[in-house]
C-alpha cells in the first residue's frame, strides 16, 4: 500500500503588518483554519526577522493520489478565498503530490 502525501506551501504578503505580532496573528489565524478544515500540518516557516512577509506551508497523508491531489486543489481554493478578505496577498503558491514508501 502506498501513503500518498501532499504539500500546499504559500508566500503571503500581510499588507497591514507593523510588527512580528500582527504577523503572528495573521498567520496562527489561518494556520488553525487549514487544520480545523482540512485536517493537515501546518508551520510558518520564515521568514525570520520580516513582519509583512510569511510562507505558511500545509502537509497531509492520504490512501489515494486522487484524494491527495483533490484535497491539495481545496485547500488552495480555500487559501484565495482567504486572500479575498484583504488581510494579506498570495504572490506566490506551490503544491505537490507525492507517494511515499510501499507498506
């Protein structure tokens, strides 16, 4: 049996940023969002020392590559409808599905 594992990564600019705290609060808001509705892992990941940039990246497991590849798709339509409440500015999105090891 394969685990097929997907990976949702954004660039965000937070337009409205003035400190590491204001991009906390953006980021922890739709961190706990994309895992309380798509059930993935989710981490901010830098950059370090910069409050109106972030690259927030989503991981997940699944039993098939078409479950992966649809759960991948929603979580990027979720991220833009996101973008449409003008916290913040996606220039940048990357997605891959992957198999992982043979059990």
């Amino acid at each position: 049996m394969k685990t097929w594992v997907g990976v949702v990564s954004l660039s965000m600019e937070i337009s409205g940023a003035a400190s590491l705290k204001d991009r906390r609060q953006v980021t922890r808001s739709l961190s706990d969002r994309l895992r309380k509705r798509f059930s993935v892992s989710c981490a901010d990941l830098g950059p370090d020392g910069m409050w109106n940039m972030a690259d927030i990246t989503a991981v997940f497991a699944s039993s098939s590559h078409r479950e992966a590849e649809t759960r991948a798709e929603r979580c990027l339509a979720f991220l833009r409808g996101a973008e449409n409440e003008g916290e913040f500015v996606i220039p940048e999105t990357r997605r891959e599905v992957f198999a992982h090891g043979d059990f």
